[in-house]
C-alpha cells in the first residue's frame, strides 16, 4: 500500500501543493514515487499494489504508475486528505482478511533495496503471526524533524516491543534520546495482516473505521473513488489512532538507507555533492561557497562567499535559507501561500 499525499511544502518551491515532493524528480529523471514503485517490483509474495492518492493527484499517479514496471492494482482516491489512519482503513477494507499490509509513504528515500526487501519478508512472518510492526531506523544525528519510539523487550526475528512513542523533540530532547541508545527513528512504514489491522481500528477508533467504510461503498478493479462523506472522517495518523495504543506493536530496527527526505538538509545529505560539499543543479554560478545545495530552474544563479545556505529558484519563487533552518521552509509556504 502506497500512500500518496502530501502538502507540498517542506520542499518549497520545488514541490507545491499541486506537485509534492514524491512526484518531484529530486535525484536525476527519477521521482520519490517512481523508486517506491520499483523496489516494490519482484518482493517476494507480492499479490497486488495499492496506491492511495487525492483527487487533485490522480494525473500525476497514474501517469507514473503507467510508467513504472512494478504498477498498481487498484488506485484509491481520497476527495480530501484525513491523514495515514483512514488511508489505510480504507485499503485494508479493500483488501482480503488474510492479506499482510506493507504501508509506504511514497516520498521516503531507501538507499539499500535488497535490505528493505529481505524486512519486508522478516515483518511480513511477524506480521502473519499477528503483530503489527514498525520499522524504526537507528538515529545517526539528533533529528528534530522526527518521531522517536523507544525500544522494549527483545522478541522474534529481531524485532522489540514498544515501550513508548515520542514526539517530534527539541534538539535538546532529540539529542539526550539518541545518546542513550534505546531510541529509533519513527521511519512511517508499517506492516500487519488487513484483519488485524482492521480489528485494531475498531478497537481504538470504531467511529473512524465507520466513517471509512461508509465512504467507500461499492468497489471494484481499477480506480476506486472514496465518496465525499469521506472528508467528515477524523484526520489522525495510523500512531495516534492504533500504534500508540495497541498491545500488538513491534518495532523492527532496520538499516537500509532510509530518509524521508523531509527537508533541504535531508536532501542535501542524500545527494551527490563536489569537492567543496556543494550539491548544485541548473545553471549555477559559484564563488567560494561551501555546504550548500543551489539549484535554478529557469535561469542563471550565481552566489558567494556563503556556507551552509540552500538558494532555490523556480520560475516564480526565489528561496534562500541557512541549512540549519531548512525545517522553517513549511512556514514559509504556507505565509507566501496566503500572500
């Protein structure tokens, strides 16, 4: 199950609210969304794909669906986006009882391939057992941008129990987690069978299941469209409405090269870069400048003598922030967004 919506403004102004970040092509030619379809393409045990998207999306998906080798056996579109719980209440109603979910953001980079395969297959044997698992990602900096889940009992196949899910922390908070070593990134992926996770749902949040099921009706292959009662449904995501609560949760630990690619320094860190630390694209122009990812789309930029700077240019937007404040760039859509 991929999930397929987003607002479109961490990276401003490269993505937008009508082209978030998945559909962007960040690394060359190649989208967010094109390589979560293919490393999906060949996972063993694979029965079909599900991508979840918004009406204002559906072009977008389906073109890069057609495109990729891996597809998508049903696109199901949401009229308003309520979040990751509904999404997937929704897909696994459209699933069979006995189906293992694997659930995907589409805009998460994953750097090893095999390696989040060879989870995928460790969740699933969890999963069919009756876990619901999370892949949590061992912390290389203190991330401020991130949720947290602390480790507990050590159980089957490496995985833990949860003790705890923290909040996106300080930098104070997100460096005392990470130096005491029990902490994971939240990576937003999960794995559980369709009816586990259904009974979950009903268990913690029956009215949302109801909600859910109302607005998706009658079904069939292809395109299935979520009616309008949809947009009552409560906007929660799947921790707060199921993970957070349940006694079935399991965090995997996994090492794949994950990233979610949630801001400039994130993409900056995940690109090839030269001999000065610079990640550039378009026709740019440099002086003595370090650190820093400068990219123009439509015309020459040059700049100098500054480190640790992002400098955007698209046809209507110029972007200049410090890298240590690229988490500041949401606010700065959402204010040029209000004009």
């Amino acid at each position: 199950m991929v999930l397929s919506g987003g607002s479109g403004t961490r990276l401003w102004p490269l993505s937008t609210p009508g082209r978030p970040k998945q559909f962007v092509p960040l690394f060359g030619d190649e989208t967010l969304f094109d390589r979560t379809l293919g490393r999906l393409d060949g996972l063993p045990g694979l029965v079909d794909t599900i991508v979840v998207t918004g009406a204002r999306h559906l072009g977008l998906a389906r073109r890069a669906i057609a495109a990729s080798t891996a597809g998508a056996g049903v696109v199901l579109v949401e009229p308003v986006g309520r979040n990751t719980a509904p999404a997937t209440i929704a897909a696994a109603l459209l699933a069979h009882p006995d189906d293992v979910l694997v659930i995907l953001p589409s805009d998460h980079l994953v750097a090893d391939v095999v390696a989040f395969r060879e989870a995928v297959v460790t969740a699933a044997g969890l999963a069919t057992a009756g876990a619901m698992v999370t892949f949590g990602i061992a912390p290389s900096r203190p991330e401020t941008g991130y949720g947290y889940i602390e480790k507990g009992e050590p159980g089957a196949s490496g995985a833990f129990t949860v003790a705890s899910f923290k909040e996106k922390p300080d930098l104070a908070e997100a460096t005392r987690l990470v130096s005491g070593g029990r902490h994971l990134w939240n990576s937003g992926m999960f794995v559980a069978r369709a009816e586990t996770f259904l009974d979950e749902a009903s268990k913690y949040s029956p009215d949302l299941v109801e909600g859910v099921r109302e607005a998706t009706g009658q079904t069939g292959p292809g395109i299935v469209e979520l009616g309008p009662s949809f947009a009552d449904v409560e906007a929660i995501s799947i921790d707060y409405a199921i993970m957070e609560k349940t006694d079935r949760a399991l965090v995997l630990p996994i090492d794949v090269g994950w990233d979610d690619v949630g801001s400039y320094q994130s993409l900056l860190d995940a690109s090839d870069k030269d001999e000065d630390g610079n990640h550039i694209d378009g026709e740019v122009v440099l002086s003595e400048v370090t650190g820093s990812l400068v990219k123009a789309t439509s015309r020459v930029v040059a700049v100098a003598g500054l480190s640790d700077v992002v400098v955007v240019e698209t046809p209507d937007v110029v972007l200049v922030v410090p890298l240590e404040r690229s988490q500041e760039v949401r606010d700065l859509a959402r204010r040029a967004d209000q004009g």
